[in-house]
C-alpha cells in the first residue's frame, strides 16, 4: 500500500494546475524544475511532480495532476485490514490522540541517480534516465532532556499507532525525508544535466542560506481536506503533519499543539513577505559534489540515431526524440475502450461496450502484491475503498496508434488546432479491433495485445497517417493538403503497418496496436504469474470466439455512427494524454466532434459552421457533426429559428441579445435626438416672429449704423449667422459700386437682417433711392414669390435686381451663396 503521513511542499503556481495546494510558502519549488525544457529531453508521463502540477492543454500532454510535492515521515502502507492494513479510521484515532511541536526542515541538495537509467552504457542510441529527488532533513531541536521534538514526535506516533491497533504492513521505522521530484527524467546531454543540476542546487544554497537553522513549513493560505469539499475551508497555518490517501489525495491534516515561537514565525514568514531578494543577489556559487552520480562520464544524445520501433513507448520512462524536435508531448491518437468506473471518487465516460476488462484484473491481489509505481490497475477504474493507495484514477483504456507529440510549435511540434486540421481529412474505414493474448513486455508492464493486421482498416489508417503526419525520415517526406507537420511525431512518413509488430509483420516499425493494463506488476511468485497470464488469455479466447471477425467498438450513445457501408462504431480519438480524449474522429469522414473529458468534468460537443459554401448542402461539408447530425438525423426537427438560435451557443446568444439591446438603445436615442433638434428649431422660429410682429405694431423706423450701415433691431445671432455666408462676384460688384448701400439708406424699414457691405471699398453716397416697403404684409411677399417661382430662374448678375424688387433675404438665408 501507498498510504502514509507526511509533509507536504506543495505550491500553486501561474503555470501548473490551478487546483493544487498552497501549502509551503518557504520554498519556490517551481524554481528548481525545468518546465521549459532548457535542459531535459523528456520524463515520464507524470512529469514534474512538483513546481506546481500540470494544467489541462498543457504543451507537454503530462497526466493533469496537481503538485504532489511531498516527503513521507511514516509509511502506513495498505488500508485492508484483513491484509495486515490499517484503516483510515485507525490512523485519525492515532494522530488525534497525540500532540507534537512543530519541527523545522532543512533543504540539503538536489541529486540525480536511481531509476531505469536504461544499463545501455551510453551507445545504444537511446539516452541514460535517471530520477531527481530533493534531499531534506528534519531539524533536530532539544529541549531540557535529551529527545528533540522529532523524536519525541516518532515515539507518541509509533505508540498511538500500536493502541489504535495498526496493521503489520506499517512501517516499523520513519522514512528518510526527500522529496521526489521527477522520474525517468533523459537529459539532451551530460553537459546539460551538469547544468540544470548547478542551477537547481544554486537555488537550494539561497534557501539554505534564508534558512540556516530550518524553517517551519506551512501557509497563510486557505484549504479544504479532502480537496473538492465545498465550504469548509480553512487557513492552513504553519506546522501541520497530513495523512495521504495517494501522493495526489490529502484527506486530512493535523495541526501541531503549540504556536510557532517569534524567530519561528519570523523564518516562515520570510519568503512570502518579499524579504528574499537580498540572499538572490549575495548567494552566486556553491560547492558540492553530491550530484556527481555519472562518475564525470561525458555523453550526448544523438537524435539521429532514433528508430521507427521507438514508437512503441515505456510510458515510465522519457522519450528518445528525433531530430529538430526539442520538447516531448503525449498527444496521441487511438481508439477509446474506456467504460463507466464503479468507484464514486472518479467519473468517465463508457466509450465502449464489447469489451468488460475487469474481468482481467487482479483486484484482491489474489496474483499480484504491489505495483511497481503509484499508477494501480490503469483499466476498469478505481474501486471505492482502494486499500492499495495507488492513484485514484479514471478508467483510461485504450490503444495508441499513432504518437503526435508536443502541441507546441515553437520546439518543433504541431499545434493542437492544425492536427485536428489535418485529423479531418484522413481517410479510414470502420476501425475493428481483435484481442490476440495478455503478456508481460521487456519492461514488465502486464498489456493485452490485438491483432496487428497490416491490411485491415487499422493499418490502412497508419498507413495514412505516416503519409500525411510522419517526420521526414531515410529521404522520405510527409504530405498532406494543408502543408502542415510536425517534427516530434514518433512515427516516420516512410513507415507502413506491414512492418509493425506481429507474425505477419517486419517487427521493425511503429504499428502495434496493444493496450497497457498496469505499470510493471510485482507478482507473488512465478508460478502465481503464470497462472494469472493463463487465466487471463482464458477469458481473451472467449472474446475471440465471440467476435471472429473483430469488432467495431462503441456504444448507443458515443461513435453509433451509421457509415456508407452501414456499419456502426469504430471511431478514432485524439488524446491530450491516456486520460483526456479531446476529439473523435468518425469513419469515412463521417464526422468529427470535440469529446472532452477530465478529471469528472466534461465539456459539451460544438458545433462548427460549415467551412465551404451552400452549408451542409454542400458535401464537402458532410464530416462536421452539425451535418452529420442532419443527415442522419439525430436529433428533432425544429423550425429554422430554433435552428439558428440552438447553433448559437451561450456566447452566441449572449452577443446576440447585447447586440440588439445596444440597436434598440441607439434607434431610441437618435429619435430622441432628432425630436429635440426639430423642437427646438421650431422654438427659435416662433421667437422670431413674434419679434417681427412687434416691431411691425410699433411701427418705428430704425436708424442706419453710422460706421458699418447695420440697422439697428437686428437680431445679433441671425446676422453673425448671415455675414459669414461666401458672396458671389455680381454681388461684390454691387456693394462696391455703391448701389446697394444707398438703397439701404433711403430704406424706411426692414423685416430682416442684411449683410454687411465691404467696407473697404464702399460708396455710400451714390446709393439709388429704391427702398423695401415698409408695411407690405405676408399674404403680398408670399405671392411674390409664387410668381417669381413660375418665372425662369434669376441669373447671377440679377441680383441687385432682386434686391430692387422687394426680395426679403430672410425668406431664403442661401440665397447669397449662389
């Protein structure tokens, strides 16, 4: 069992999964990684283990788990009490019933070593891999007597423990404390391990350095235990000691007895309060030789030694990558066998219903004592009430077929939007799968092979995509119609199905079509092994004699596609790792559609607007699931508004609704606008008359402006309004002639503003003796102006003419600027 009580170093940070804890605020663990791949080649598919977890889409394709950083102090080990275990509530009993100080940690180095390291000497083609673990130590402090409060905290725990009574597959001793932090970990070379190690033990000697005497560990943080448990977080505080269900689970957390002291607190404080930068600038070096475990071997990893069969991948293990591709990803496409789990703690999707692998599996470990990583039975679920420990995961079953790698474009990958791109247009038929026999590979992981048929449709399928995806390998290059590739696929363009693995087959490429059922298997014996691969291919004969022919899988609900050969089933999917699958391809590009699933959440499938004219009319059109759906008709007939409105989707309906709000809102303003502008100008037209009305009452002449022939009474905003109206040449004429001014003089009165004659060449005094009549009422100008419009139309040079007449310019204020 896995189960333990510990400390955790967990820390949330703005690249990794955004539900990890923060629960250690005295150490940047991100700082000591290498997410960016400036030193590593790749790792296994859980990745960095600490520096914050990995999020959904993340580049590498890397399990989305949250940082599970960590050092175990008591090994509880398997939960079965019939097994020798110990009950979760065993262990609550026990650390409830005990009080313990709060104790200090010390980092020391950061090493390398362990793991597979693959025994190849460094010539195989393949690159050394090895784990990097964080090496910590408890700080011993003592009081008046002899103990230190670690050791004191050992013995009530041991003692609690044994009262409470503890199961015999408990650890009889504390675990030397370490952090791990990556496994599988192959570097580009020893010169980057070299580097990478430098620059990570450099950033453990600034912390070394903020902490000589340790530091207790904790944060001002808030958090819930188990996580997901609505409304009851808390602060986490400084100090606590927590009990793992799985390095990925805490479920509780026990705080110490007593508060920390001033220098305590000042020490746990420091990092968090923005103190740290001047042991940044002082501390540039440090001296160790705790990292030399290559024993000053030199080595680089040749990428141009890598082989097609590399395809066929130990997911324990860090890829060797081919050339011009600098970052590893997980990203995969295959075809989905997972079904609904029984455990209440993890939720899937039933992708398939031929095939129930449970009955493969070992689950009373009846075969089998332990496994040989945190990953338990990788098929099936897990089961409430895991007495293993391993890690609570979805069912995540199904067979790779082709490895795209990396989705980041920037080291050499493909974008995840340009693979589905190219996805849509590869053409397969209905994908049938036959299981052949349950084995154990070269390195130990327990897989259930099918049969590896290069001319069935699932090697028609490889086949096209090593035309279409394959690196460019031995001269030979991929092609597809959009010109989009990738250099970080594991497979080549030259590569064919008939030389993958099987009888029939080359055995030296990339197609094996095979499904893993867990990670290197400890079995009790030989002879139990051997009777579980026999009692295994037993029930795999059954599935034989049940499908003959194989099978397409799929169920009612998911891949129930009814294809022009008129079978059903037999889907392909693009994975972001084994456990999301993102998008699903249909045969004979009979659809496509997005088919998220993570961690219990999924997202909806969407709808994509037809790409070619004429819509779903259009058959170039008919692989988008909006058409497939119409086609095969899916779903009701509603009205074309319905339709409209349902393909809109909440963000289309939300735009639209703002939209037309901000319209309507518009339309009523400018009519608001425009009522007021027509008010007003009526207002302005009324004030004027009645103006004109009461000087025509008092019937009193106005005098003309001695200096600027200006009547008085004229209104001052009409007349700045009129003077600055453009004349015309006839009409300069005439004010520099003089005729007009002496009209203006001779006037008896006026009814409207006249504009300012050019004062600098005026003549007054030979101005004609015409004037405008004074009492001449509206009924007589307004049929002057009826017979005046029946008459031609004036010429330019008849302006004073006009003026002679009678004209009131007011009448028409652009009357000037002809």
């Amino acid at each position: 069992g896995l189960a333990f009580i510990g400390v955790s170093f967990s820390v949330n940070t703005k690249y990794g999964n955004p539900y990890s804890y923060q629960l250690c605020d005295q150490f940047p663990m991100g700082n000591i990684i290498d997410r960016d791949y400036k030193y590593a080649m790749s790792m296994d598919e859980d990745g960095w283990l600490v520096g914050g977890g990995y999020k959904q889409f993340d580049y590498s394709g890397k399990m989305p788990y949250i940082d599970s950083s960590h050092t175990e102090l008591l090994r509880i080990g398997s939960m079965d009490v019939s097994k020798g275990g110990t009950s979760i509530q065993q262990v609550y009993s026990a650390m409830e019933s005990i009080s313990f100080d709060p104790f200090p940690f010390y980092p020391e180095y950061l090493k390398g070593g362990g793991g597979k390291k693959n025994n190849n000497n460094y010539n195989s083609g393949s690159a050394p891999s090895s784990d990097i673990t964080l090496i910590v130590s408890v700080v011993e402090e003592y009081s008046d007597d002899s103990y230190s409060t670690y050791q004191k905290f050992l013995n009530s725990l041991f003692t609690a423990m044994k009262n409470a009574d503890g199961g015999s597959c408990m650890d009889d001793h504390d675990t030397d404390p370490h952090v791990s932090m990556a496994r599988g970990v192959k570097f580009k070379s020893s010169y980057h391990k070299q580097q990478y190690m430098y620059a990570a033990n450099l950033e453990v000697a600034v912390w070394q350095a903020m902490y000589p005497k340790g530091v207790v560990i904790g944060s001002k943080s808030y958090a819930s235990f188990p996580p997901g448990v609505k409304g009851s977080k808390k602060t986490v505080g400084y100090g606590n000691i927590y009990f793992f269900f799985d390095r990925n689970n805490i479920t509780k957390a026990f705080p110490p007895s007593s508060s920390l002291t001033d220098q305590q607190f000042y020490y746990s404080t420091l990092f968090s309060k923005g103190k740290a930068s001047s042991f940044y600038s002082s501390v540039t070096s440090y001296s160790s030789n705790n990292n030399q475990e290559d024993n000053g071997d030199s080595w680089e990893y040749n990428p141009y030694q890598w082989k097609t069969n590399m395809a066929i991948h130990d997911q324990t293990n860090g890829w060797d990558l081919p050339p011009n591709c600098n970052e590893e990803g997980e990203t995969f496409v295959g075809i989905p066998l997972s079904r609904q789990s029984a455990s209440n703690l993890q939720s899937t999707n039933t992708f398939q219903e031929q095939f129930d692998f449970e009955y493969l599996l070992d689950r009373n470990f009846t075969y089998i004592k332990s496994f040989g990583t945190n990953h338990g039975w990788l098929v099936g679920g897990e089961q409430e009430g895991n007495s293993a420990g391993s890690i609570v995961d979805i069912d995540t079953a199904h067979i790779p077929l082709f490895n795209l790698g990396t989705t980041n474009p920037n080291m050499g990958g493909l974008s995840l939007s340009d693979m589905i791109k190219v996805l849509k247009t590869v053409q397969f038929g209905t994908l049938y799968i036959k299981p052949a026999f349950v084995f154990a590979d070269s390195n130990g992981h327990l897989k259930l092979q099918f049969e590896a048929d290069a001319s069935s449709a699932l090697g028609y399928l490889y086949d096209n995509l090593c035309q279409m995806l394959g690196i460019k390998w031995n001269y030979i290059s991929p092609s597809n119609s959009y010109g989009l590739y990738t250099n970080c696929a594991m497979h080549a363009a030259g590569d064919r199905a008939s030389y993958g693995c099987g009888p029939a087959n080359a055995n030296s490429g990339g197609f094996c079509p095979q499904m893993t059922l867990a990670y290197s298997p400890r079995f009790k014996s030989q002879d139990m092994a051997a009777e579980y691969i026999t009692n295994a291919n037993n029930y795999v004969d059954y599935w034989r004699a049940l499908y003959p022919y194989g099978v397409a899988v799929g169920t009612n609900k998911f891949c129930d596609t009814m294809t022009s050969s008129g079978y059903s089933g037999g889907c392909l999917g693009l994975f972001l790792n084994r456990m999301d699958l993102y998008y699903v391809f249909a045969p004979d590009l009979s659809g496509a559609w997005v088919q998220f699933h993570s961690n219990g959440d999924s997202i909806a499938p969407s709808s994509i607007a037809p790409t070619y004219e004429g819509g779903c009319d259009n058959p170039r059109n008919h692989y988008l699931d909006k058409c497939y759906k119409l086609q095969y008709k899916k779903y009701k007939k509603s009205s074309t508004i319905s339709n409209f409105w349902s393909s809109l989707g909440n963000v289309g309906k939300l735009s639209f609704v703002t939209l037309s709000f901000m319209m309507a809102v518009m339309i009523v303003a400018i009519m608001f606008v425009r009522v007021r502008k027509q008010k007003r100008k009526g207002e302005k037209d009324m004030l004027r008359r009645l103006k004109r009305r009461k000087r025509r009452d008092k019937g009193t002449k106005e005098p003309i402006l001695p200096d600027s022939d200006i009547p008085l009474g004229v209104e001052q905003q009409n007349y700045s309004r009129m003077s600055g109206l453009t004349r015309n040449k006839s009409m300069e004429d005439g004010w520099k002639s003089g005729a007009v001014s002496g009209a203006l003089k001779s006037a008896k009165s006026y009814d409207a503003p006249i504009l300012q004659p050019n004062r600098s060449t005026g003549n007054d005094a030979d101005l004609g003796a015409r004037s405008f009549p004074l009492e001449e009422s509206n009924t007589s100008r307004k049929s002057k102006r009826r017979s005046s419009r029946r008459q031609s139309p004036p010429q330019r040079n008849s302006s004073l003419n006009r003026l002679a007449d009678g004209f009131d310019p007011t009448d028409n204020p652009n009357f000037f600027l002809t």
